[in-house]
C-alpha cells in the first residue's frame, strides 16, 4: 500500500517556466519530507526536505510548499531548466524506536524542453 | 563525500538460482536500506537495518533476506530468483539520529533473472 501518492506520474515544461509535483500523505505521524531528485543510470539525491513546523522551505530554484491540514506537500521548481529534466521522488518518514525508513512516492518524471 | 558502493552495475541470473548483492558505505552509518525500483512503481523498501545485525522488513520482503554482519557492509540475498525480481536494485546508507535523515544512495544494481 503506497503510503505516499504523487502526481503526475510525467510532466513536460518549457525552458523558464515553473515545473509543480505534488504528493499527499495519510499517516499522521509523518515528520519528515524530503525531495529526491534521479537521473539517469544514478542513484536518487536528496534536493530539499520539510517538517511540518513550517509551511514552506526555498532552496535557489526549489521550494517545498506543506500544508499540514490537507495532508499535502509539493515541489515547484522556479525557471525550470533542461538540466532539470529527471525524475522526482517525494518521500515521507517518522521517527521511531527502531529508526526510521523513507516511504517514497511513484516518481514524476519531468522533461524540460529549450 | 559519502560513497554507497554496490558490487556489481549489471547482474543477469537463472531462475532458481542464489543471488547475493553486496552493499558498502564509508561513513560509519548506522541504517543501511535496500530498495526495489520498477517503472511506474517508484522506489519501494525492502528491507533496512539500524545496526549491526538488526534488520526490519519493508513493505515487500517476500523472497528477499539480509545479512548485516558488520556496519559497513549490508547485503540482499534472493534465495531463489524468480523472473518478477528482475529490477533495480537500489541501497541506501544514512547517520540514522533525528535531524539527519538524509540517504545516500549508490548507483544500483540491474538484475534480471532468466
């Protein structure tokens, strides 16, 4: 059972505009959101992550919007670029006594045309 | 910087057959991570492990088992392949306190099982 549901699963932009992923949660207990980002034949990296306790982190081009109540975080990637193109992986976690392990979206795979 | 090394980048196999995949990381982390990724399925947990002989299941253990015998080093084993394991197969390293989460990945390993 996906515990983490992302969407779209494929998105194409224009050089310039800005890409949106979006990612919705059930499990209350979630306090951690990261971001990864794939290319590739490369293993996922981390590109930015949350915690509830605010509503929005902006690294550069990337920000995460959170909004506890809906249950629902996205990425917005600012003048995407053709170095954005791959794929993207919103994930959730919560602490515990055995430590933790990330649950990951489906992916989006994003393709930015020049 | 971290480095997460899987054995092998390619590995082709015969149904039935015993497969080890070795994982390494050379930061002294605690939780180590094994991860399946399949084309509209995203990345999903297998196993992890939070220390040195400790192992949890993830969401899709069945068919897989892990040996961690010293930290560095977490390895899958598939008893006997099947062809529905033919995958990427993703390992994860991480500090393992709150706070810092973050997983690095190594490049993966393609398996398919024949």
């Amino acid at each position: 059972q996906q515990q983490v549901k992302q969407s779209p699963q494929s998105l194409i932009v224009q050089k310039g505009g800005i890409s949106i992923i979006n990612c919705a949660y059930e499990n209350t207990a979630f306090d951690y959101f990261p971001w990864y980002q794939q290319f590739p034949g490369k293993g996922p990296a981390l590109l930015i992550a949350i915690r509830p306790d605010v509503s929005e982190k902006k690294e550069g081009r990337f920000t995460i919007s959170f909004n506890k109540s809906a249950k629902q975080f996205s990425l917005h990637i600012m003048d995407s670029q053709p170095g954005d193109s791959a794929t993207y992986f919103c994930a959730a976690s919560m602490n515990s006594n055995s430590g933790y392990a990330l649950n990951f979206g489906k992916g989006t795979s994003l393709l930015v045309t020049p | 910087d971290v480095k997460v090394t899987q054995s092998s980048r390619y590995l082709v196999k015969r149904t039935g057959e015993k497969v080890f995949l070795e994982c390494v990381q050379d930061m002294d982390h605690e939780n180590m991570f094994w991860y399946r990724q399949d084309p509209g399925l995203g990345l999903r947990l297998i196993y992890f492990s939070y220390d040195v002989k400790m192992k949890e299941k993830g969401d899709i253990p069945e068919g897989y088992s892990v040996s961690r015998e010293k930290k560095e080093r977490f390895s899958l084993i598939l008893e006997s392949a099947s062809t529905n394991q033919t995958s990427m197969y993703l390992c994860a390293s991480s500090p393992g306190n709150r706070g810092n989460e973050k997983l690095f990945f190594g490049s993966g390993t393609q398996l398919s099982v024949l």
